[in-house]
C-alpha cells in the first residue's frame, strides 16, 4: 500500500497518474496547502521542503519499514523502479526518460509555477516578471513540440517523463500559451488527456477539490513564506 500525502496541484497529479496507470493501491491522505497543513509537524517529518506530494511505502521492496519520498520526481523514479514500469530498463531508453524528467522538474515545471505565480496571484502585476514567465513557458513548449515532432511521447515510449509534463500543459491558456502554436505538443496533450488512467487521476484531484479560487488568507499562506515559516499552525 501507498500513502499519497496530495493536494490537486500539477505536481500531485504526476503521482495519481502513475499511480492509476500501474494499479499499485494507494490511499490519499489530503494536505490542503492553502490552509498551511503542509507546515503540521507530522507531515514536515516526511516532507522537509513543506511541499506536497510525499508518499510512503508500506511495503518497501528491501522488507523493511515504511519508506517516505518526497520531490515529484523522485516519487517518480522510485515508484517506476518498484514496479518496473514506465521507465525503459536499457541504457539508451534511461537516459532519454530521465533527462526529459529532470528537465521538467528544473525547467517546465519551475517556469510555469512562476507563470501561474505573477499573471495569477501576484497581487500587483509586474509586466517584466509576467512577460519573462510567459515567453520562458513559450520556449519551453517550442523545446517539447520539437522533441514530440519525431517521438510518439516526451522520451519516445510512454513514460513517466510524459507524466511530469502533462500536467504543466493541463493550465496552458492559464500560461499564456496557445496549443495551435504546437502542433505535435498539442497532438500528444489530446492523446495524454484520452488515457483512461489520467482521466480517473484527474477525477480523483476534482473530488478532493473545494473551490477553484484562493482566498486571500491562502495566499498568505502561500507566497510569503520564508525560512521562518513553518512548524505547527
Ligand atoms: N519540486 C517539488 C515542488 C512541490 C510543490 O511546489 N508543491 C506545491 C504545490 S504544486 C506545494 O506543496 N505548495 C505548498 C506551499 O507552497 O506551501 C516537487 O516537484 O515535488
């Protein structure tokens, strides 16, 4: 059994995707982020960067105790090694797969978090800051249109380098983007959105969901922290 500790975010949904896709049991643990339960001492044990996702596994493959993860990404990798899917075993395919994964965590998913961030929630609009995310975002879909031009996904079979990304595509029009610019992104997207497991992943995030729109007191909670911030609420 997995415990997914998970808020509907895009990086939370990388993890209810695999995780639908493999059939692994899991049972989510919500960690409503706008009302800072990612700062409960319980939660900070396994997750220090007081970010979801974390998950832990109750059934190591080792025998051992209950194995924590936090970092998508590293989720990822972790739950792919587990089950042997969703990550090619030959030297070639590896590579392929994780550095599409690791340009994900370090590039889409970071610039169009700092997207979502000043043309979204900044309470004042910085014009610099929103130009710099949305054009930033622009040239990371131009990077993954180009790759997707002659590969049927990001690292040719489908992996979890396609779960990383799909859904920091999912807000496109919230970034700026327009998918008519991409056509072979926007090919893979329509094919991403059509797996059933991504659909049930995506059910399972709306079920969780309250309301779409943050409340200024959310806000506070999110974007002022420091590295003061933190410990029991
Ligand atoms: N690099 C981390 C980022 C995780 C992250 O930023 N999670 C956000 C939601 S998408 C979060 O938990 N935010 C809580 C906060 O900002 O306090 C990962 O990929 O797991």
């Amino acid at each position: 059994m997995i415990d997914l500790h998970y808020w509907p975010t895009p990086n939370g949904h990388k993890i209810t995707i695999f995780l639908e896709e493999c059939g692994l049991a899991y049972k989510i643990h919500p960690v409503n982020i706008g009302k800072g339960e990612q700062f409960k001492p319980d939660f900070l044990k396994i997750g220090p960067n007081n970010r979801m996702p974390v998950i832990v596994d109750q059934a190591p493959a080792d025998g051992g105790g209950p194995l924590s993860v936090f970092e998508s990404g590293a989720i990822l990798l972790y739950l792919a090694e587990k089950t042997g899917r969703f990550l090619p075993t030959d030297i070639r395919g590896r590579v392929r797969a994780t550095e599409w994964l690791f340009w994900q965590m370090g590039g889409l998913g970071p610039m169009a978090g700092q997207n979502h961030h000043f043309s979204q929630y900044a309470p004042e609009k910085i014009p610099y800051a929103v130009d710099r995310y949305v054009k930033e975002t622009n040239r990371l879909y131009g990077v993954l249109d180009r790759q997707l031009a002659n590969h049927e996904f990001v690292a040719g079979e489908y992996s979890i380098a396609d779960m990383a990304c799909y859904p920091w595509v999912v807000p496109y029009e919230k970034q700026g983007q327009n998918l008519d610019d991409f056509p072979h992104l926007k090919r893979w997207f329509n094919s991403m959105q059509s797996r059933p497991a991504v659909a049930r992943a995506y059910e399972k995030g709306e079920g969780i969901r309250r309301e779409a729109t943050m409340t200024d007191e959310e806000k506070k909670v999110l974007f002022g922290q420091t590295a003061q911030t933190g410990g029991a609420r």
